[in-house]
C-alpha cells in the first residue's frame, strides 16, 4: 500500500531504514578494518609510524597528523608564575547557572534576557520498524 504524505512514501521509508541499518553494520566493520591495519602497521612499521604496504592493485597506507594544544588551566597558571599576565586571554561570557539562580531570585526581570538567547534547532529524521497491522 502506498501511502502518501506529500512528495514520501512507505517504500522511501522503508529504504531509508534498511540503508541506515546497513550504514550502521558498515561503520561497525570499518571501524574493526581500520583496528586491525593500525595493529598492523604498529607491528610492521611502529606505533605512530606513517608508511604504506602494496596488496595487488590497492596500496594500503597509513598517515599520521599531529596537532598540539595547550592544556587551559596548567599553561595559565605557569604564565602567571612566570609573571606573563600579556599571554594571557581573559575571556569575558556569561554564567549560566548564576543567570538561572538570578532569574529564579527575580533579581533579573522575566524576560529580560530574551533577546539574548541562542537557539540550536537540529532536525532528526528516525525510523522505526512497527510491527505489521493486519
């Protein structure tokens, strides 16, 4: 039976299911494919080691990218033992449980801060197999 809600219809659904089911089984083993060629390459080659291996037609090669950052608290601290206040970045922004606790109090009027809010709308799309109605 073809039920239409606009421009869908069961069957679109319906693979729109089957295909995120089988996304789901196909994440699950390259995920378990990219573990097994990491061990590999660990054994080979060395841990954190870049390089390729050739099989047939395909060559299998593994990269390594590095990123470095300073960790917020510690470096913050060591600048100001060091009496370097100028490399440091004072962030000014807003305390949220302290705005809740403030509103709550009714030291901020209701509404106030309206205008201020941000809203994140992220639409999801879930599909769910339903027993069949006879």
């Amino acid at each position: 039976m073809d039920l239409k809600v606009g421009q869908v219809t069961e069957e679109m659904v319906s693979r729109f299911h089957e295909l995120n089911q089988l996304s789901k089984a196909i994440d699950v083993e390259l995920s378990e494919l990219k573990t097994k060629f990491n061990a590999h390459f660990d054994s080979v080659l060395g841990q954190s080691e870049k390089g390729e291996i050739r099989y047939g037609n395909y060559k299998l090669q593994r990269q390594i990218r590095k990123s470095e950052s300073f960790h917020n608290n510690k470096t913050v601290q060591k600048l100001e033992e060091l009496n370097l206040q100028d490399c440091i970045i004072t962030t000014k922004q807003p305390d949220k449980q302290k705005i809740e606790a403030a509103l709550t109090l009714g030291l901020i009027p209701y509404g106030e801060l309206d205008e201020c809010v941000q809203r994140k709308i992220t639409p999801v799309i879930v599909v769910k197999e339903t027993p069949t109605v006879k």
